[in-house]
C-alpha cells in the first residue's frame, strides 16, 4: 500500500478573520446548523446554546453535560453525558423548551440523526438506534449495534447504508463486514459511496465503500473529527484538527486553515453564507467566512521521518530527511507534487545544487553525488564524521562537520566527483557556512570563524555576546549571526577585526536563517518564519511572522517570494507581502540595542556620580563652617559710647509738624 502525497493550501495566521461569541460558555463539544441560518452548540454545563449567524446567542437549554447536538426540522436531539437525549423544541431560538427525553443504558457522547432515527453512540453498550417519529413522545429503541471499540459515531450514505464507527473501526450494518482502524475518531459517507474516516494522529482515510480497501490517505496533525457538508451529491467534507485548526477535503484536494487558537473539536458548514463554525472546547465557538478569503499559501507535503534541510533550483526541491531525499515539483507552490523518494540507511541532513544535473548530499555517512536527469544517487563518498552542511560555489564545495571544522572539495567539471583539498579547523561544533567575497563564515557553536581561502588560514572570528552560533549569513560587509534566541549582526569590512554593531531578540529558539532581497528569515523552533528589516543593519526589527504546520524548521530557503521550510515535512510558504523597508517603529516600539543600552547607561551613572560628589563635598564644608572660631574684627572708626537716653531716643519717632 502506497502512501499518496498530501497536498494541502492554508490561509496564512495573520489572514484568518474570524467573529468569537463573547458569552462565557462551558466547554463546547460538539455543533451543528439550520435551515433558519441558526448554530446550534453542545457546550457540557451549558447545556444547548443557541447561536445567530454573528455568534450572539439566542437562548439556552440547560442540560447537566450536553456533548453532542443534531437536528430535524425545528427541533433538537442533545446528548448528555450523564445517560439522557433530550429532546428539545427550538422553533423559537430564544425560547427553547423541553419536549422529551430517553434514558440510556451508559453515558452518551455523540448524536446522529437519518429520517426519523437517532443513532445515539453510547461508549459502553455501542449504538443505540431510537424512534423519533412524534417528537412529542419519548424516543423509543429500535436496536442496539455493537462497534469495535467504544462507540464513535453513525454515518448513513445516500442509499441508506448505515455505517457504526468505534475507536477501533466500524460495521457495515447492510453486509455486516467490519473495517478495522485504529484510532477512528469519526465516519462520514461520500457521494461515491467511500468513506471518509478520521483517524486520530494518522489523519484522514479514504476507504473503499466495502471498507476492505484503502483509496486514498490525507496526513493532517490530528484528525479529531470529520463532517460532510450539507450540500447535494457532495465530496466535500470538514476535518477538525485539535493540534492545528481544521481542514477541507473536496476530491482529492485538501485546504488547510490554520487557527490562532488551538483546539477544534468539531467543524459544522453554513452553505448559505460559506461559513465555517469551529467549536473550540474552551474557548468556545468561532466562525471563519471563508467566501472572502483566497486560498493562499502555505502549503506542504508531509513525510515520515525528521526533516533536516531543502534546496530549491528550477522549480524543484530537494528535502532532506532522517529517511532518505524528496525530490519535489513545486512548479505550482500551491500543489508540490512528489517527483521521487531516495530512501536510505542514516541520515541526510543537507543538500546543496551544483549545476543543471547534479547536486550534492551531506549526512551521516559521508557525502552523496545526486543525478538529476535520472533521479538518482550516481556516486557516495564515505567520511569519517558526520557532515552538518554542505554549499556549492563554482567548481567548489564546502561542508561543515563537528569535529573536523570547515572540508574545502574541488570538483572538476567533467567527472563532477569530489576532492578533498583543505581542511579548516575550528574551535566549536560546526554547523553550516555561507561563501562570500573569497572569504567563508562558519557558523561552529559560540562563534563565526572567518576563514580567508587566500591566505588559506582563519583571520578573524564574530564571538557571539550569547554563546549561540548556529548559521549565518552574509550581506555585503556584515555578517548576520543566528543562535539561541537572538540575530546578532558584526561588521567585517575588516574579517581580520569584526565589530559588533546590534541585535534582536526574539522569543523563540532560532534553529535557521535565509537571505533573500534584502531581508533576513529565521525559522524558529515552534514552527514559524520571522522576516527582519535591515535596512539599518545595527538596528534590525521583526515585521512580520508567519505560522507553518507547528514543527520546528530545521531548515529554510527563499526563493522569489516563497519560503521553503523543512518542517513536519516540505512547507511552501507566501513571503512576497512582506514590506522588506516599512517607516521606522516608534521607539517605544523598537528593540534595544544592548550597547545603546550600555553607552546610555554610563551616561547616566556618570550624572549621578557627580551629583554624589557635589552633595558630600557640600555637606563637609558645611561641618567646616561649623567648628571654626567666631573672631570679633577689628574696626579703625572710634568708638563712642552712648547712654542710656540717647539709646532710647533712636527708638523715638520723630514729631510730625
């Protein structure tokens, strides 16, 4: 059984524009919609919510434990958890009522409703099927259906072909043939009679409609339930992704939405408005228009095994695995297609394009020669130590490994194989280089050591002020330094003597970095891709971030717009929106500079030194002043002595005439 590619587009984070109701609800479980533009919400404590289009809410029916909603006409079946389907009258959304209700043998977990049955999944006794005629009345049981593992959910097709689904499969009720699957979340039916199962961590499989076959398979991150729309004759179904947001499979075509809030339970479809309603668990209910937003990118292909870095030349990429090389046509970055897959024992951890026919393989077992024109391995070349990075310029190679440092091979145009010419040790662990102006910068651990292929020997070396030198890259005169949680940037107009100019932190542990039309990509370890002005190199600062699939990027190339990321697999994503010079931020704003930092610190110690200084100086001389003798001076005029009248007599006024 082969693995089909996974072909997925997203809408980027920073594109979804979704409402969020405002009510304070209890954990959301389950949703569904109405003919009257209405959503309905299980929402555990909460009970039955009602919903507008706008996510107000309408009314409320308050049931201990509601996990699971369906619909006929006007009226509601919520299924608690408690043992109870209550029956529920919604004609008039803001003044839900009680109708009836049946007790179950077990706890109640999920509702499905076909004419006038309600197939009631129970964990502990299966599926129970109830008559629901006469709303009015208590729903009486018809059968009870055993499922492989604990009850999931009931899937009936347009013939009336009903499918019972348990964690571990689920049961034709027509033939009575079982299908085995483990972690099965949830069924639905397509209108060609397959079905459409989603299954956990695997994702979403297309079975045959006798169930003993596999059609087709669709790796998401989780698969944690699936809904078909309501539209006729449709092959369209909603898949609820709790790890990454929810996707959208018509025909062999899967769209992936990526939320901001992780979570989604469940996905219920309004035709009428193409809206999608994502019920969040805690967080609630949200809704996605979907009619207003492109499809764009990201888009990728998932493949087993961790990715370790890509290359990208005349429309192809080149994906390198712990399992072997993924040649990939991303002619059309929206839909790569899988050209051909190298498997092989260790790991290929780098991958660098040589020329029109041949590009060169970096791992764990030495170095690889890859043809092109028949896609595959012409030559390998056994190494003694693991090769981190490889990078083709001209006729030459450089790699990197731990222990040896900076492998210079040359490689003659007519055999395209390979000599060892020179080796540069260096005083960390090596992991990548980058080629520049007869000078190569390699990136080995705490710092970049400078190496001049003139001079043959390491002139200079950028030491980073954090202890993080992973990769680098090298824009004219200045030298990017990625590591840790910062981007530290070095002047080496002289390599000889390289200066530190500024920084940026961010909050993520950056694992790579790109250049590309004068803007630096970092890739980080939670799955993101940063772009960072530096117009004003000494002063870089983030401008945008985009999410991919939520693996760490081992590995990122930028090429015409379009960032191609070793993710959970190859993820292609949209960077041409990027304003690569935007107006300054407000200095409020802007990240700091540590030795702008530092200068105006020392500044402003110096003011207070002084100010300290003026202040003891003051208080001695005023102690001084205080213990001198006080002498009587000396004056030449005589003294006249005056008596007692005349001394009165100054203090008389003198009289008025």
């Amino acid at each position: 059984m082969t693995l089909p590619v996974l072909i997925y587009t997203s809408l980027l984070l920073a594109r979804i524009e979704y409402l969020s109701s405002t009510e304070t609800l209890a954990y959301v479980w389950d949703l569904t919609t109405t003919k009257e533009n209405l959503l309905l919400a299980a929402s555990g404590s909460s009970g039955l919510v009602i919903f507008d289009e706008a996510l107000k809410v309408l009314g409320r029916y308050k049931t201990p434990d509601a996990r699971s909603v369906a619909v006929r006409g006007n009226t509601a079946y919520l299924a608690d958890f408690t043992g109870t389907l209550f029956v529920v009258d919604v004609t008039d959304p803001t003044k839900p009522f009680y109708l009836a209700s049946f007790t179950a043998p077990s706890h109640c977990t999920g509702v499905t409703i076909h004419k006038e049955v309600a197939y009631l999944s129970t964990p502990g006794k299966g599926v129970i099927s109830l008559n629901i005629s006469n709303p009015w009345s208590p729903p009486t049981t018809i059968g009870i259906h055993p499922t492989p593992g604990l009850a999931a959910n009931t899937a009936v097709s347009d013939e009336d072909v009903i499918y019972h689904a348990g964690l571990e499969g689920f049961v034709n009720t027509k033939t009575g043939g079982t299908t085995l699957q483990r972690n099965l979340r949830g069924i639905e039916v397509l209108s060609d009679k397959t079905i459409a199962a989603a299954v956990g961590p695997t994702g979403v499989v297309i079975f045959s409609k006798s169930g003993e076959s596999v059609q087709n398979r669709f790796e998401t991150i989780t698969g944690t339930s699936i809904t078909r729309f309501p539209e006729a004759a449709s092959d369209k179904i909603a898949v609820a992704d709790e790890t990454f947001g929810f996707h959208i499979i018509e025909k062999t075509l899967l769209k992936s939405y990526a939320v901001e809030c992780k979570g989604v339970l469940k996905v219920a479809f309004h035709k009428k408005t193409n809206t999608v309603y994502l019920a969040m668990g805690p967080l609630g209910v949200r809704s996605v228009n979907l009619r207003s937003k492109e499809v764009l990118l990201p888009s990728a292909i998932h493949v087993t095994g961790v990715t370790r870095g890509v290359a990208v030349s005349n429309n192809t990429a080149y994906l390198t695995t712990s399992s072997g090389l993924h040649v990939i046509d991303v002619s059309v970055p929206s839909q790569p297609r899988v050209k051909t897959i190298l498997r092989k024992i260790g790991v290929w951890r780098a991958v660098a394009v040589h020329n029109e026919t041949s590009l060169y393989i970096a791992g764990s077992t030495g170095l690889a020669v890859f043809d092109t024109n028949n896609n595959e391995i012409s030559r390998e070349f056994p190494m003694p130590h693991v090769l981190n990075s490889i990078e083709s310029k001209g006729r030459t190679l450089f790699a990197t490994d731990g222990t040896t440092g900076l492998l210079v091979f040359d490689v003659p145009p007519d055999t395209n194989i390979p000599v060892l010419t020179s080796t540069y040790p260096t005083p960390g662990f090596s992991f990548g280089s980058v080629v520049e102006g007869g000078f190569v910068y390699v990136a080995d651990s705490f710092s970049v050591a400078i190496v001049d292929l003139a001079k043959e020997k390491i002139v200079g070396s950028c030491n980073s002020r954090y202890g993080r030198a992973h990769s680098v890259a090298i824009l004219g005169t200045v030298c990017f330094v990625a590591g840790g949680y910062f981007l530290e940037v070095f002047d080496v107009v002289d390599p000889s003597l390289p200066v530190f100019i500024g920084n940026l932190g961010l909050n993520t542990y950056i694992l790579d970095i790109a250049l590309s039309d004068g803007v630096i990509y970092l890739s980080d370890s939670l799955g993101a891709i940063s772009a960072i002005d530096i117009i004003d190199p000494a002063k870089p600062f983030l401008v945008q971030s985009v999410t991919c699939g939520g693996s760490a990027i081992t590995g990122l190339s930028v090429s015409g717009g379009i960032g191609y990321a070793a993710g959970s697999g190859l993820e292609i994503v949209k960077l041409r929106d990027v304003i690569v010079h935007p107006s300054p931020v407000p200095s409020s704003l802007a990240p700091v500079n540590e030795e702008e930092s530092g200068r105006s610190s020392d500044r402003l110690l110096a003011v207070f030194v002084i100010l300290g200084i003026c202040v003891v100086m003051f208080v001695v001389l005023g102690q001084l002043a205080r213990r001198s003798p006080h002498r009587a001076v000396e004056v030449d005029a005589p003294f006249v002595e005056m008596s007692n009248d005349e001394r009165s007599m100054d203090q008389v006024p003198a009289p008025m005439d």
